[in-house]
C-alpha cells in the first residue's frame, strides 16, 4: 500500500493510525504503539546518523553531498525530525525565506530567533496590506514551521492589521441597531 503514497501522504497516515492507537480502549496496544515508534526513530535516527558520519568523511572539504542531502525536502526534514540537520534553525529559516521571496512578492528577513520564536521581517508588496496580509502571515508560519518544526511561534512585523468593518450595536427604544462602519 505504502508504495504509491508520496511522503506527505505516508506521514498523514502514519498520524492517522497513531491517532486510533491513541483512543485503543487496550492500554497495551496505547503504550506498545508509542514504544514502537518510539524504537523506530531511535533506529532509524540512528542509521541517519551513521550516513551522514559517512557521507561527511567521503565528502572531503567542499561538503557538496551533505549540501545537496539537507536541500533535499524530505531529507531536510528526516534530518530535522533527527537533529541531525548539519544547518542551524536561523540558516534554515533564512533559506526558505529566500526561496519564498518571489511567491510573498515582497521582501523577506529573519530579524531573530529564540527561544523557539522567529521574528520574521516584511517590506514591500501588494500583500503586506490587508487583506491580503493575514493570508502571507499564515503562509509564512507555515514556511518557518515547515523547515523548523521546533518553532513555537511566528512573529510577523511589516503586515498591515486586517480592516475588516467595525461594527457597533446601540440600544434605542429597548431593541439594537446596527450601524455598520462606525467606529
């Protein structure tokens, strides 16, 4: 079944069995599933590691192999899963931001990262406005937490805030009125 399933595919069902696991009624079966995948990174995180080692002594001084292995999307992110990502989270947060440039069409830089929060930069652009600026928000903490799962939070700087109409209601003569618009 695995075997016409790309990667994305595979982790929502690997997610989807692990959630019916999780309800078993069985405790067993709840502990024996997350000790099963818990041995399962440990091995595979493992074996990763090993070919890296590898891969880093053959590799000689210009690294090009262990390069184009962390560019590569799904070793990224085995890597990452692993920690064995030879880029820290800034290196790997600017790089995307770089790529995703020209889709935001607007400029974008990783002001700071702590703590597991990125600050991210923009400038420029017809979609720092509203409404168009809470769709490249969401965009962006999906980029920044797609290359660096460990982020807990993305901070935007440069959007516009959304100007969506206020709306207020007044009480005259016992009912509400609706004034739209009003602020």
């Amino acid at each position: 079944m695995a075997d016409d399933l790309s990667a994305p595919q595979i982790a929502a069902r690997i997610e989807a069995l692990l959630g019916r696991f999780a309800t078993s009624p069985d405790p067993a079966v709840r502990d024996g599933s997350h000790e099963l995948v818990s041995l399962l990174m440990r091995l595979y995180g493992a074996g990763l590691e090993r070919i890296l080692r590898t891969v880093e002594e053959k590799d000689g001084r210009d690294g090009d192999a262990m390069r184009a292995l962390a560019q590569d999307e799904l070793v990224s992110s085995l890597l990452v899963l692993h920690d064995l990502h030879p880029d820290d989270v800034p290196a790997r947060i600017s790089r995307e931001l770089d790529r995703f440039r020209a889709i935001a069409g607007a400029d974008l830089s990783l002001l700071s990262y702590a703590d597991g929060v990125a600050r991210v930069h923009v400038r420029g652009g017809r979609a720092t406005r509203a409404p168009g600026a809470a769709e490249l928000r969401r965009l962006l903490e999906e980029v920044v937490r797609g290359v660096a799962p460990e982020t807990t939070r993305v901070d935007v700087d440069g959007l516009e805030p959304s100007t969506a109409p206020l709306v207020q209601l007044t009480m005259r003569g016992g009912s509400a009125s609706r004034n739209v618009g009003a602020s």
